[in-house]
C-alpha cells in the first residue's frame, strides 16, 4: 500500500501516458523495465541510499533516463534523487518541473530552488510551505480514479483510517475518540521513525486498542484497498500539528489523497483542520473538519455521521461529486501538461 508522496507520482504517471508517452523512472533493489498499459516503468538498482533513508535513493544508470525525455518532472525537491536529477538536467535545454510532498532539508543556500524551471504544488498550502516564486508555481492538487474508488449498493460498517502509522497522523487521539463497540479498521504500516520515543508508536496504538472493537489490517494489497473505503461508514483523518510525544510538526498533510479515495467512493469524512485538508473537505457538506488534536469533537462527528444515516449518505454522494468535478488524475494530468507547456 503506497502512501501519499508514492501514489501521487505513479498514479499521476498512469493518467499521464493516456494523454502522451510517459516513462516513470523508480528505485528499488534491481534493474527492470516494465509496461502498464501505456505506460513505461523504470526501476534502478538503488547503490546507496543516503542518510538511510527511502526518499534518498542514489543509482546508476539515471543520467542515460534523462537523457530520452523533453520534460523532467522530478518529486520530492530535497530528495536525493530529485538534486541528482536537478544537477543532471539543468545544463541541458529540458524543462524541469517539481512537486514537493513535503520532505524536509536544506535547499544548498537557495541554490537548489533555482534549479527548476515549475513547482507544482499539490494545494495551496503546499505552495505557501515551499516558499517558491509565485511566478513560476502552479496549483496542481492530487486526483483519485473514481472508477476503482465508487461506491456500490454493499453493506457499510464501523470506521476506517488508512495511512502511515506514524504519530503525527494522530491514530492514538482517533482510537481514545472512537465510541464504545464501534468498530475501527487501522489499515497501514508503520511509518519511518527509527528513534525512541516515536519508534514504540505502534505499541501504544495497540495498548490503546486493547478491549475495544480495533482491527489493524497491516498492508493492504492495492487491489483490495477500494473495497475497504466502501464498505466504511465513515473515514477519519485525524493528523495533528503536535504528537503525542509533543513534537511540533510543521507540515502534517499537504493534501490527503485518503480523504479523495474515501470521498470517491461515497464514504463522509471526518478530518483535522490542519495543512491542505481544507481545501478538499468541504465542512458540513463533504464530511466534518475538527480541530486537530481535539478528541471530544473528533468523537462528536464520528457519532453524528454514525448517528444520522441519511446525513452521512448525502455528504458522501457530494463527496464523489466534488471528486468528479475536480479531483480525479485525468484531470491533474492536464494541469500538468499546461504546467509543462508554461515551464519550456
């Protein structure tokens, strides 16, 4: 199960080689090319990942990728791959555009920002985070396939999260709100946290799940990951902008792909005021915002949806509306074509 900073660049990459050829370029343990459908997919063998981390991924064979495309839209600016990329692209005539997902470090003294041509921002509160020129920064957002996410005429039941099980997204605050024999389905795994206190995080949730009505799913196969979003009642988002270890987090959701999926599939959601999630929660309408961290209101909205079937049924068809109207790939994928257009 990919999370937000994996779906948006593979998804984006799908409904993009139906418009024009696109190749993804990936990193993982060994060298392949493969096709879905339309589109080319390339894996290099990783030979070095700085700092010990995922998003920093550093391989051979990348300079030779660049060398085939007309536009480079690399992901994560700070990211490893992403400086490489920059490095390798900029001396040559090829546009380079990026989408930031919200990593973190330095920008080599404003050096790296200068670097590329677009940003394409995946809210409006990403484009303020990142700080980059106005002139050459776009709102681009995130989409859903509303084809694999729908709604069906199925039984729905209890309450579903899916993400990264990582504190800043607040799954101890949902499992302290959620209330008594309503069942709660934990989809995801844990996140990158390697030192203490945060490293014990799923720990907690699984003391906090003890006698209650909890299921932690793991890993979801991506296939089974529409069925989970309808046959919810509700879906909840409860990132916060200080942990339970009381760690300040700066940047906790850009967007939230979730809410979108959710949404999609006729699901009403229920999500903290917090980063880009406004911008696609329409309160009242779509589901519930609720102020981060705010465990009574969580629990006051999960019961209002549960409590009023017809309420929550409204809310999720104008949830998939709001999708359709704005929000799905295909329609991503050509604000970026005119993204591109604007950047060579």
């Amino acid at each position: 199960m990919f999370g937000g900073g994996e779906r948006y660049p593979y998804e984006l990459a799908r409904a993009m080689s139906r418009l024009t050829p696109t190749k993804l370029v990936t990193f993982g343990t060994t060298t392949e090319t493969r096709r879905e459908d339309d589109l080319e997919i390339v894996t290099l063998k990783r030979i070095a990942l700085l700092k010990g981390h995922p998003v920093h991924p550093v391989a051979r064979g990348l300079r030779a990728q660049l060398k085939k495309a007309d536009v480079v839209h690399a992901h994560h600016m700070r990211s490893a791959a992403s400086r490489i990329t920059a490095l390798l692209t900029v001396p040559t005539s090829k546009a380079l555009v990026v989408t930031d997902h919200g990593l973190g470090g330095g920008g080599w003294f404003g050096l790296l920002p200068r670097m590329f041509d677009a940003f394409l921002a995946v809210s409006e509160f990403s484009a303020t985070t990142l700080a980059a020129p106005p002139e050459r920064t776009h709102i681009i957002y995130g989409g859903c396939d509303p084809h694999r996410f729908c709604p069906d005429d199925g039984t729905r039941e209890g309450v579903l999260f899916v993400g990264r099980i990582t504190p800043h997204k607040g799954i101890d605050r949902l499992l302290r709100a959620i209330p008594p024999d309503v069942r709660l389905t934990i989809a995801g795994t844990a996140g990158h946290d390697p030192d203490p206190p945060e490293n014990a995080y799923p720990q907690l949730l699984h003391d906090l799940a003890r006698g209650k009505d909890v299921g932690f799913a793991g890993e979801i196969d991506e296939q089974r990951l529409p069925e989970l979003y309808r046959r919810a009642r509700v879906y909840v988002l409860p990132s916060v902008n200080v942990t339970c270890y009381g760690r300040r987090i700066e940047i906790s959701e850009l967007l939230g792909l979730s809410l979108l999926e959710a949404m999609a599939s006729g699901t009403p959601v229920v999500a903290t005021r917090t980063g880009g999630v406004p911008e696609v929660v329409r309160d009242g309408e779509t589901g519930y915002l609720v102020e981060p961290g705010d465990e009574q209101e969580l629990r006051s909205a999960i019961e209002d949806l549960l409590g009023d079937p017809k309420k929550a049924a409204r809310m999720g068809r104008a949830g998939r509306d709001l999708v359709l109207e704005g929000f799905t790939w295909d329609k991503c994928a050509r604000r970026c074509l005119a993204a591109y257009g604007a950047a060579a």
